[in-house]
C-alpha cells in the first residue's frame, strides 16, 4: 500500500528533483519515493549484516595465516 506524504524543500532542490525526474522520465513524487526507499534498505540490511557478521565465531581448528600462497598451491612461480 503506498501513502501520501507532504514534504517542503528549497527552491533549489524542487529544481533539482524536477529535472532530476525529467532525466529518469518519471515523477518527481517516484524519484523521490524511490529514493527513499533506497535508503532505507540500505540502512536497514546494512545493520542487519553487521549484526549478524559480529555474531560471527571464529571456526576451531581453521588458521588462515598457514595456509598455502597461490602460487604454491598452483605450482607457479
């Protein structure tokens, strides 16, 4: 379901977002929406990731620093 919301701004950026929304052929009413949505997404799974990724234990037994360099691995030199 989308809402109705009133939102005030400069002159400067009114001219902004209507040739803003000129250049993406929509709305300014979507450009904005879209952007707002944009956001809101990436704050919220950002936060999400790094609370999930400092949950994050380390796995026994697993060292990173001993294993092998690429070209070892690959016989390279």
């Amino acid at each position: 379901m989308l809402k109705n919301i009133t939102i005030t701004v400069s002159e400067e950026a009114a001219h902004w977002a209507r040739k803003k929304a000129a250049e993406e052929n929509t709305s300014v009413s979507k450009l904005v929406g879209r952007m707002l949505e944009d956001q809101m997404r990436l704050t919220d799974d950002y936060w999400r990731a790094y609370e999930k990724w400092k949950k994050i234990k380390p796995i026994k037994g697993f060292d990173a620093s001993k294993r092998l360099k690429r070209e070892e691995l690959y016989g390279r030199r």
